[in-house]
C-alpha cells in the first residue's frame, strides 16, 4: 500500500494552492495529488474558449510543472472510498493510499434543475470543467446557430458574450430584474446590461424559463414563464453549481444545511485530520457571517493557502475569515468589479449604510490615448464608517481596483483611513491624484454620512 504525509484529492485551483502551501511549510513533508482528469481546466477561463481563444489548450492550468518543481507527487486516479479510522482511501482500481493529512478539493459540478422541462434533449449543455466534455460542446455548436443562455451571472453573461463573439445569434435569460442583479447594485447592472445588447446579445430580464422545447429530440426553443417561445439550436444552463460531497458524505463527515462540507476557521472538517477547501467547503459571508454559496476560484485559492499553511501546525493568525465575494468581469472594452456587499442585500439585511459614488478618468490628462471613465462606488457603515462594499466599472485597471477594494473591505478600513491614505499616481498608468475616483468617492461618502448625522441630530 502507497503512503503519504498529506492526500489532496483535486487539482485545481483549492488543490494546487493547497498543496503549494503545504510543501513550501512544510518542506519534510510528502505530498501526494490525486486527480480524475488527464489536464486540469484554469477555471475563469472557461467561458473564453468559446470565443477569445483558439481551443481549450491555451486554457490549461500549468499545475504538474508547478508539482515537479516542489517535488510533490501527482496521480491521475479517482477516490472510491475514504476510511478514517485507518486513514486509508480506496481508488476505483483497487489501490490504497494511506495518508497522515486528507485535504477534500473535490469541487462542484454544474446545476441541471430538476424543475426544468426538457434538460434531456440533444443540444442542451450545462459548463463543467472538464476538458474532453468541453471539447465535445465546442465541436457540437460550431454549427448551431441560435444560443439561448439560461442565467445571467457572471458565467451565463461572459459565456453569452464569448459566443456572440464568434458569430452565434445569443439571448441570455435571467429570471432576476437585471443580468448580474446578485452582485452589482442597480445601476452598474443595468450599465453592464446596456453594453452587452450593444454588442449584439439579446437579454430577457425580469422573467425565467418555464421549459424546453424540442422536436426529433433536440432542441426547438424555450419557453419563458408569460408563454413566450424563444427560437434555440442550443441551450447552455448556467444556473449555478452545487458541490460535490458525496465522498465526504459517505465517509460521515459533516454537511451543512446548504450542501457544503462544514469546515471551520482552519478549514478542517468534523476529522481533523481532514481538510475541506474551494468549492466544496462550507463558506460564510465576511459581512454578513451567514452562510454563503459563494464559490470562486479566487476564494479557493486563498482558502488552500490557508489549509496548506495549517496542516500540521495551527496558526491563531492564519484563518480563513468568510468570504469578500470579489468578483469581476469584462463586456467589450469595459470592466466591472465589486467586493464585500451592494447596497441593496446591506439594506436588506438591516445595516445602516451610506453610499458615495465619484465618475472620473483613469488617466490624466484625459486626452491621453486609451483614458477610460471610470466609477467606483463605495457602501459604507454609517454608525463606524468601516468599508462594507464597492463597486467599480471602467477599463481594464478595474480588475486590479477590485482586488483594492477586497483588501480595504477584509482590513476593515475605515472611510476616514481610506482619505488619508497616501496614493502613487502616474498620467499614463492612473488617474489624477486630484481626482482619483477611489479618493473622491470615499469623500462624497464622508459628506453622506456627516448629512445623515446633521439629519438624525435634526430630528432628535
């Protein structure tokens, strides 16, 4: 029987980050990686497949080298079964692996809802990570013309785009009032909504599909909820994923009530000597400290650091906190980004924010080739004034704007710090420091939240 220090079963972005972690602390240590797939998928990148790029060879995650250079092993098999009291898996060949440390990166799989007539039909799709299967879609709608795209997250909208991109006539469908409604507030959902109809995507909001339609087996068309059929040669179902927990499950470790295996600050589970990362880890919302379905590779990677750097020595400093829920995205020549919570789920859930919002460019002098607008927006903790949220659109510096406001949120920065804070600005690379719309935003929010407080003293 094969035996190793720490088993990671998955290799993408929770696996690797893990088992990159834990080698680079714990140097003594032998790793072992298991993985079903022959090459692992980058998985952001999926959707560009489609369109951006040439095939799904230029979208593979350059793990093995990475494992080589550590000297961490690396298996292509699939874990059958899991004994704790031994701590020994089973692969499906009959192997054993023993393990001293067990990380679970085992990931998610695409939603196919079971309330959803016609999933069945030949040309319906959902987006896993697979390669071979990802191939196969790409081969399939090369001659498939009309695409209808069934949710409009993130993935469904750059999904939806990619293919309008390579000349497919697209319409996403998003139950919600807006494409994106569950991480932008109003206005940069329907900003984002506007470019991509601009582009040549059609988008029915505000109503969901009712069923699919089909003839000879294959797809005809979908129907929305009014009785609505929409035309389709193809359906791609982009309506979230759920975790895959089955292993974990049959192995008696702990699930919690959204399907995600529990884990806590560390990231172990109920054994711990079993640690549970990325997709299929229990997450909870860094403001909110409820339970979130939030799965991004982003968070996985910060949680297989996390793991990597606890396996064999708990650090108090060293702990995952609740997910920041940074997203971002690009439509054409814009960008939008957003961390921490909008405006409106603040208010829902019963904070009392105020809000400053500053448009601005992100170059000075504005004339200079390639200056983009730019506007950021920032939710603020009206009682402390601590940064809860924000949000971002403009070129492509939004990106790295997003990850801003993710380290302002997780530092728990106040708007007051925010102002005072010294910024490096360069006319080609940033906006001017005299109106750099991250400044000026936290100043317009400043004066929100001295009015509120003029208000509530009136009023007293």
């Amino acid at each position: 029987m094969q035996q190793t220090d720490v088993l990671i079963i998955g290799s993408s972005a929770a696996g690797l980050a893990t088992a990159v972690s834990g080698k680079n602390n714990y140097p003594e240590k032998d790793f072992t990686v298991i993985r079903k797939e022959q090459k692992v998928m980058v998985p952001c990148g999926i959707p560009y497949i489609f369109g951006s790029l040439e095939n799904s060879d230029q979208n593979v995650l350059p793990a093995d080298s990475k494992y080589d250079a550590l000297g961490i092993h690396y298996e292509i098999g699939e874990i059958e079964e899991i004994d704790r009291e031994n701590k020994v898996c089973t692969l499906i060949d009959g192997s054993r692996i023993g393990y001293q440390k067990l990380v679970m990166a085992t990931g998610s799989t695409p939603k196919i809802p079971g309330w959803l007539e016609g999933t069945e039909l030949e040309h319906v799709y959902t987006i896993p990570k697979n390669k071979e299967i990802l191939d196969q879609i790409k081969r399939n709608l090369a001659d498939l013309n009309k695409v209808i795209v069934i949710g409009g997250g993130f993935i469904g909208v750059e999904f939806g785009d990619e293919l309008n991109k390579s000349g497919k006539e697209v319409t996403i469908v998003e139950k919600l009032p807006h494409i994106l409604n569950l991480a932008f507030d109003k206005e940069f959902a329907q900003k984002a909504e506007t470019i991509l109809t601009d582009r040549g995507v059609r988008v029915k909001n505000g109503i969901g599909a009712k069923a699919i339609k089909g003839a000879d087996g294959k797809v005809s068309g979908v129907e929305l909820e009014d009785g609505t059929v929409l035309e389709a040669d193809a359906v791609i179902l982009s309506m979230g994923y759920e975790p895959n927990v089955q292993l974990a499950k049959d192995a008696g470790l702990k699930i919690n009530d959204n399907g995600f295996i529990s884990v806590d600050e560390y990231m172990r589970t109920n054994d711990e000597d079993i640690i549970a990362v990325g997709d299929c880890a229990e997450k909870r919302h860094f403001i909110t400290r409820k339970q979130s379905g939030v799965v991004l590779a982003s968070t996985a990677g910060a949680e297989g650091r996390i793991a990597g750097m606890n396996l064999f020595r708990l650090s108090a400093i060293k702990t995952f906190s609740g997910t920041i829920a940074i997203y971002s995205t690009a439509i054409g020549d814009y960008a939008f980004g957003t961390a921490g919570i909008t405006e409106e789920d603040a208010r829902a859930e019963g904070f009392d924010v105020v809000t400053g919002s500053f448009e601005g460019m992100d170059k000075h002098p504005g004339k200079l080739p390639g200056m983009h607008k730019q506007t950021v927006k920032l939710i603020i903790a009206k009682e402390s004034g601590i940064i809860v949220g924000g949000e971002a659109v403009g070129g492509v510096s939004v990106g790295e704007l997003t990850n801003l406001l993710g380290f302002i949120i997780q530092s728990r920065t106040s708007i007051h710090t925010l102002m005072i804070s010294q910024i490096g600005t360069q006319p080609l690379l940033t906006a001017s420091p005299a109106a750099y719309p991250l400044m000026k935003a936290a100043e317009v929010a400043a004066q929100n939240m001295k009015k509120a407080q003029a208000q509530e003293v009136v009023a007293v």
